[in-house]
C-alpha cells in the first residue's frame, strides 16, 4: 500500500535560526538507496538522538515554481527536482510524488496529473517522523 512516509536512514542534525541558545529550526540531513537530502525542519521535530538511524518520515517538496519536464525519470540537481506524480486513491488534492525512489508531498494546492512527470523547484520539508513525538521549541513550556 502506497503511503506517505518513507523509510530513511537520518545522517546528520545541523541547527539553523538560534536566538539566547533556542534553536528555532534545523536542517536534518537523510539518505536512502544511496540519494541524500537535505530537509529543513522547522518545528525541530528530529532530536540529534536519532542520527544513525532507519526512521519512516514525511516529507514535502514546497515548490516555487513547477512545470511539466520533457524527461521521463526522476532526477534532481540542487533545489530542482524532476517528479514523477504517483497516481492515489481517495479525495486528497495534495499530490504524492515520487522523486528518485523517495515518495513525498508535493505541497499545493494546485492538483497534478497522475503518471505525469514534473520539474519543480523548491525545498524538501521534514513533515514528520513516525512514533516520534516533537521535542520542538514549539512544545516548550513557556515562560511568559
């Protein structure tokens, strides 16, 4: 059944904004069947505790610009990702993708063409981690 996580090996956990020792977000680095990426993480919802590891993950590709690619495989070269879109069951208007054996979100609200193959320019976001709960700075307590 096609779902959308997928499973991932977590390579690295770099900070990103910082103010007075709070890390706001965080850049998580992943790898799978031999691809790296780089996920901007924004609610810090990936401890470092996790580095080394095989986690299911969600991931979404923010895009800021999409248009149909004349290739037909999926590729990617810096924030530019050649997609090919998964067709899905059910009534969900975000399109799940696949890009070099990865599947994730396409983050839009502007529907696909399913089997269609796409170049998009963007940013991979970590959406979530399976079983793990956010220790994020959104999650702390507060002290104001």
């Amino acid at each position: 059944m096609l779902d959308e996580y997928a499973e991932v090996k977590i390579e690295a956990v770099t900070p990103g904004a910082e103010l007075e020792g709070v890390v706001y977000d965080q850049w998580v680095t992943i790898s799978s069947g031999g691809v790296r990426l780089e996920l901007f993480d924004q609610d810090c919802i990936c401890p470092e505790s996790l580095v080394g590891t095989t986690r299911r993950v969600k991931i979404g590709l923010l895009p800021t610009r999409i248009v149909p690619s004349r290739i037909e495989a999926t590729s990617m070269k810096g924030n530019t990702f050649i997609a090919h879109v998964i067709p899905r069951n059910g009534g969900d208007v975000a399109s799940l993708i696949d890009v070099l054996g990865i599947h994730m979100r396409l983050m839009t609200d502007r529907e696909q063409k399913p089997g269609s193959f796409l170049e998009i320019r963007g940013r991979l976001d970590l959406l979530d981690i399976e079983g793990v709960k956010s220790e994020g700075w959104r999650n702390a307590p507060s002290n104001h």
